[in-house]
C-alpha cells in the first residue's frame, strides 16, 4: 500500500530522532527505538529516509542551515563594519550552542568517529559556508592591509571562536553543579560569557 506524504510525521521522526541521539548517540539509537517513540512503525521511518544515517544527517543539515541562515538574516550585514560582522557571527554560534547543547559533544563524537560524514554535510550545504568563507577572508585581508588589525588568518579566528563558545557548552554541567548555580546565575553566567568571548576575540585582532 503506499504512503501518504505527512509532514508532521515527518517532523516529529526528525525531533524524535535528535532527542534520542542526544541523549544516547548515534550508535546507541536504533531506528526501531525512533520509531516507538514516536508511535510509528519502522518501515515509516524508513520511508522518509531510508537509513539511520540519512536521518543523521538531515538533522546536522538543519542545523548548520539555522546558524547559515542566522548569520546572513541581518539585511545591512554587508553595510557593517568587519569588527561588528565579526561580533555579530561570534554571537550567531553562541546562540545556536545555547539552543543545542549538547550538540557539541555528538559532533565530536560521531565526525570523530565517521570522519566522512564531514564531507556529506560540505556537499549537502552546498557552497553557503564557502560563500561566507570567501567574502570574510577578502574583508579580513582588507583590515590587515589597512593596519587596523594584526596579521593572522581566518581559520585562526574560526578556532579561536569554535574553541572558546563550543567549550563553555562541554563544561558548563560541570562548572554550574560545582559552583552550586541556580537557574538565573546560571543565565547570568552565559549571558556574561557570550560578551567576553566577544571582547576575547575582537581585541586580540587588534593591530
């Protein structure tokens, strides 16, 4: 017999699935297990997307599409100056772990152990990050030339911000329970963290 498209089935497997692979990893989740959660049947879930890993993966898409999409949705992005496009994507990040975090641990779980799956999400997004990539690096050799920033390159700074945002995420289970932090400390701390990594980052560009 064959299906009926259903986007809310579909979207409900693909919240279903994130969930599980959040709190359990990839490895962990089946999509037998995906499927009971959401009151389906397997073969529904296979339908909309084959395998387990197809549906991995249209997760990891959609999100790395909301952060593209977020950094681009400012309409006079191109008007600003490159210290405040810079402020505005270093806080775009920051948002998108605050919204997911645990999303930094599976990706470095499961890219660290299928480091191919890197490239499905390079081919899938198709060229957005190159496209910023490109425009950023142009404009931060601008800066450097003009004197007003010190020599270095755009994959330093993408590290730096990686490393600095993604780390606050891993350690903050950790560092609130030790620390004994009510929910509005804790607030407060993120908030407060968000503009030091901001103020981190820009005045170590500084010429």
């Amino acid at each position: 017999m064959e299906v009926k498209e259903n986007p809310t089935m579909e979207i409900q497997i693909l919240e279903t699935a994130e969930k599980l692979f959040l709190e359990k990893g990839f490895a962990s989740t089946s999509t037998t297990e995906i499927a009971r959660e959401v009151g389906c049947n397997q073969a529904l879930v296979h339908y909309y997307f084959r395998t387990k890993e197809n549906l991995f993966n249209t997760i990891f898409e959609q999100k790395f599409r909301i952060f593209f999409q977020h950094v681009f949705e400012l309409g006079n992005l191109d008007e600003l100056s490159f210290s405040d496009k810079l402020k505005h994507i270093i806080e775009s990040h920051f948002d998108m772990l605050r919204a997911n975090p645990k999303l930094p641990l599976l990706i470095i779980s499961e890219f660290s152990r299928r480091p191919e799956q890197v490239q499905v999400l390079k081919e899938k997004l198709q060229g957005i990050p190159q496209i910023l990539l490109e425009k950023l690096n142009t404009q931060l050799e601008t800066e450097i030339s003009a004197g007003r920033m010190r020599q270095t390159t755009l994959m330093d700074l993408i590290i730096t911000m990686v490393s600095l945002n993604i780390s606050l995420f891993l350690l903050l289970p950790i560092a609130s329970q030790i620390a004994s932090l009510n929910d509005v400390q804790l607030q407060f701390m993120i908030e407060h963290r968000k503009q030091e990594h901001v103020d981190i980052i820009l005045n170590s560009m500084k010429a």
